[in-house]
C-alpha cells in the first residue's frame, strides 16, 4: 500500500540531501502516517484509515462523517 493519506491526500515528496560533499543526491521525505481505526457514527460500523497527523486535526475539526465525504468527493478515499 502507498503512503497516501486518505484524508488530505499528501503524499512523499523529494527534496535535494544537504551534504558537504559533491554528492548530487536525492532523498525522500515521507509522510507522517497512522493505521487508525475510527467509530463512524452515522454509518454504524469501524472504518480503518491510513491518516496523516493532519488528516487527524482535519478530523478533529470537522468530524469523521465531513471529512471522509470531502475525501470521497476530492478522490483521495477509494471505497
């Protein structure tokens, strides 16, 4: 499985190494994510999720049922 945050849809990014050699290289920075399992109320059931430490603020700020819809709708969940 990628890692893709299933709610903000970050994903890894490359950046240039900052060494003090003439070494030409890159490298990788990775997303800080989580295999949380959260309560959806309105649907009744666990849903397992593969969130990013903003994926949980969104989360905590709009509530699982808004944020797995915006998710849906921007196409970062695939249900």
């Amino acid at each position: 499985m990628s890692k893709i945050c299933q709610i903000t849809g970050k994903k890894a990014m490359v950046g240039n190494n900052v060494s003090h050699s003439n070494r030409k290289t890159k490298r990788k920075f990775n997303v800080n994510l989580f295999k949380k399992k959260f309560y959806w109320v309105e649907e009744d059931c666990w849903v397992s999720l593969n969130v990013s430490a903003a994926g949980l603020r969104t989360i905590n700020k709009i509530g699982l049922d808004a944020a797995i819809k915006r998710a849906a709708a921007d196409g970062y969940l695939n249900a």
